[in-house]
C-alpha cells in the first residue's frame, strides 16, 4: 500500500533553497559558531561525532590585546548553495571569514560595519548579504571578488536576511527597531516595510514552499508568521516561551513542521505548519537551546545548546533526542550543510576542542515565595587563568534589574558578597548576562580554592533580598 494513503507525502525540500532530498552522509558537516572560544566546531552527522574545531581566534582576555589580529565573538553562520563556502560572521572583529567547506580552510576575510550578526547567500550564490545591526544596512559582497559591491540601507538594527527559495524577495528582520523590511533582490530596493510585534528579532526562516516567513521575537518570547507573498499580510502570532531564539523547518512524512528553540525553557518546540499552526511536541534538550538547523532529508534537525557546550540531534518523526555531541564554548549560529565534502575524510586544518571543552554547568532556583517561577542556567567556560560566566534566567519581573553576587554561602545571610554583573530582564522577564573572572570556586569545582563560592541574585537596591541563588548539588563538568 502507499505511504500517501496512509499519511501526507511530503518531500523534505529542506530551506534555504527548498532543495532536494539528501540523505545524511559521511559527506555532509554540521557547524556551530561558537562565541567565547572564537572556534567553529566540525561534526559528522552520519556518526554524530566532533570533528575538530576551526580555530578564528584566542579566547578573552587574550582577544582583547590592541595587538590581537584574530576574529572575536565568533557567532553567525551561512553557507553558499554549492555547498562549498562557509561565511562565518564576528560580531566584534566585524568581519566575515570564508572557509573552504572541503579543507576547512580560510579562503579570506572581510570587513564590514560595526557588529555584523548574521549573513546569508543568495540562491544562485552570487552575493552574500550580510545584516550590520551595529548600524543600519545590508552589506552586500560579491563573495568571487572579497569585497563589497553595495548597502541596502535599512531601519536600525537588521537582524537577519534570508532569501525566499526562489530568489525574487529577501526579507530582513530588526533587532532594535519593529520592522520586518521586503527587499526585491534584483533591484536591491524596498518593496515593504511590515510591523514587527516587538524590536527584538534576531532570526528568520523561510518556508522550503516559499509560502511563509517566520521571525522569532526573543524580547517578548513570541513567533511572527507572515506571507511570503504580495501583500505580505501577517498570519498568525505564537506565543512560545522566554528566550525564543531561532526557528526553521522540517518536513517529513507525517507533514511539514516549524521547530523552535526556547532559550529559556531548555526546549525545542515543535509545530505542525497549516492554516492554523499546531505545537504538537514540546522537546526537552539542555542548557539555552539556541541555533537550529535540518538535516538534507528533513529527518533529523540539529540544535545548539549555547549554556550546555553540547550539539543535540533530534529525531523529527519521533520528535526525541537522539544524539549528543560536544562543541566549543557560547554557541549562537549553527548550520547543516548537505554533500560539505564530496571527497575525503574533510579533517584537514582541524584543532581539538582543547581548553574549550572545560565547562562547568549550574542550576539557579527560586528564592522566596515572591518569584516562585524564577530559574537559571549557569555555563562556566573556562578561558585559561580566568573564566567567563553566563546566566540565562527566566521567571522574573519583567523589565526589570537585577544584581549578580559571588556570594561565601548559598543560604541567607549569604557572608561577604562581591558584585559581578548586572542583570536585565526583557519584557517577558527573561534575561542573559556574562561576568569573568577566576570563576571555578562557584560551587567547589576548584578542589584547590580555600573555600567555595556560589552564585546569588538579588534586588539591585536591597542585596539582602534574593532572589536567585545556586542549589546544594550541581552539575559540575570539566
């Protein structure tokens, strides 16, 4: 009998480009882009298995000598149509690297305004355009020559670009002002200026069947949906959960399906794409879910855990985690790139994950009965002498600040407290901050440390209320 009889025959027709179906291989990479080791980590998704990384720079304190020359803050990912070039975006060096998909090989580097996030390849590959959210324009580069050819001048802040599968439109969403911006590629002009729910949107996905845009809105913890066609019009509003940070799509033969990675929840949520969008899996996968990706043959997508240094590869017609694989330190982007390396083994100019791979992971809970929904994941990367915390928190007030101690016990009255960082929340009350420092006394996970630290949040104004502070066990990993 059929499969059509029995459920939907969807082909996979994986976006960006709504290619053919491509089974996983030896020959296929996923990468990641991996913010606090300035790394690119190389797995195998027929193994699932860490390659290597792409070493683009040192990690701080180093990177931050006046007489560094490396990348720094490591964080977007595109890949060009014939497989062969990966553009890796640097928010702080503001540069573009091309690496050589086949010898993982820098081919070359560009730079263009201050804080690029992310870039994206046209469908027939000639241009590159890579969103400068530091200001207020597309960059666009001719990614044969090195250089760039034009701007598209935009609203402040351009979060991302991408193209629909067919090339006729771009469309651009903001991560400072609420609008999703429609460009014509061949003229490079606006075409429509369409409201964005809230300024945050720092990643957008168009469907393989060129019919809908989804943006994500991390500020309010939300999902946009518009047409992909004339004119444009806003389709539905999703509300998803705290830290909502990439999206994309897979189809299967059970339909077509959007996943979402949620931050703040340590989930995935997955929706089945009709006339009314359907959550019909929520998916548990670790620490700070961020960037996301499918497979060639929609069979499997691939998720970045940006406080838990590990790669997840989910199962889409199960919708469970199948695989688990380490990365490099504070991964933002990821990408899976089918046919990456058509010969070889493809681990040439690969490193060891080296230092990277020393993290410590911790869990904040609620404190009090004022906040009883507040948590907190913890990741301590270590940079060598020193180390880089970074707190992702949900279930506070929103818009709000918040105080970060090391504090000399875990219960009130908590001892002598020295100030890390500031805390602010987003309108959902949700929040992300980073603190270094010789950080491995958190918890005793530095046996020659005289004694432990622990974390505690607290009223910026009163330090003796708290209302975050780590628990007695914690899930310590070097």
């Amino acid at each position: 009998m059929s499969c059509c009889l029995l459920v939907p025959c969807v082909k996979a027709q994986q976006a960006p480009w709504a290619s053919k179906d491509i089974s996983i291989s030896s020959h296929d990479r996923v990468y990641t882009a991996d913010q606090t080791s300035n790394t690119i980590s190389v797995i195998d998704p027929s193994e699932d298995k860490l390659l290597g990384v792409i070493r683009l720079g040192d990690p701080v304190p180093g990177a931050l000598s006046p007489l560094y020359k490396g990348q720094l803050l490591v964080h977007g990912l595109g890949y060009s149509p014939d497989s062969k070039t990966l553009a890796v975006v640097s928010v702080g060096s503001n540069s573009v690297t091309l690496i050589d998909t086949a010898t993982n090989k820098v081919k070359g580097v560009l730079y263009v305004g201050r804080s690029p996030h992310e870039a994206f390849f046209t469908p027939n590959g000639r241009e590159l355009w890579v969103t400068v959210r530091g200001e207020n324009y597309v960059s666009v580069i001719d990614p044969a020559q090195m250089k760039e050819t034009r701007r598209v001048e935009l609203a402040n802040g351009p979060g991302m670009t991408m193209f629909g599968p067919d090339g006729k439109y771009a469309f651009v969403c903001s991560s400072f002002t609420p609008e999703l911006a429609v460009i014509d590629v061949a003229s490079h002009k606006i075409v429509k200026r369409i409201p964005q729910l809230s300024p945050f949107s720092p990643n957008i996905a168009i469907a393989p069947e060129n019919d809908e845009v989804w943006i994500t809105l991390k500020d309010v913890g939300k999902v946009q949906i518009y047409s992909a066609k004339p004119p444009f019009d806003r389709k539905a509003v999703l509300d998803t959960g705290p830290i909502t940070n990439h999206v994309n799509f897979a189809n299967n033969r059970n339909g077509k399906f959007a996943y979402v990675t949620i931050g703040g929840a340590n989930e995935v949520k997955a929706f089945r794409r009709d006339t009314t969008p359907e959550l019909v899996a929520t998916i548990p996968v670790g620490e700070l879910p961020h960037g996301i990706w499918p497979s060639g043959d929609g069979s499997r997508v691939y998720v970045a855990l940006e406080n838990g240094e590990h790669c997840v590869a989910i199962d889409t017609v199960t919708n469970k985690v199948i695989a688990n694989i380490p990365i490099g330190q504070t991964t933002q982007a990821l990408v899976y790139v089918p046919n990456a390396v058509p010969n070889g083994s493809g681990s040439e100019n690969l490193m060891p994950l080296g230092v990277a791979a020393n993290t410590a992971r911790l869990h904040l809970e609620s404190r009090g009965t004022a906040l009883p929904n507040a948590q907190a994941s913890v990741a301590v990367n270590s940079l060598g002498l020193l180390d880089l915390v970074q707190i992702a928190a949900k279930g506070l007030s929103p818009q709000a600040q918040y105080q970060v101690y090391l504090a000399e016990s875990n219960k009130s009255p908590f001892g002598k407290l020295e100030p890390l960082a500031v805390l602010k929340t987003n309108p959902d009350g949700a929040g992300i901050v980073q603190a270094i420092g010789p950080l491995k006394v958190l918890g005793g996970s530095d046996s020659s440390a005289p004694s432990p630290r622990f974390l505690i949040v607290t009223d910026i104004k009163d330090s003796s209320q708290a209302v975050l502070r780590q628990g007695n066990s914690a899930s310590l990993d070097h």
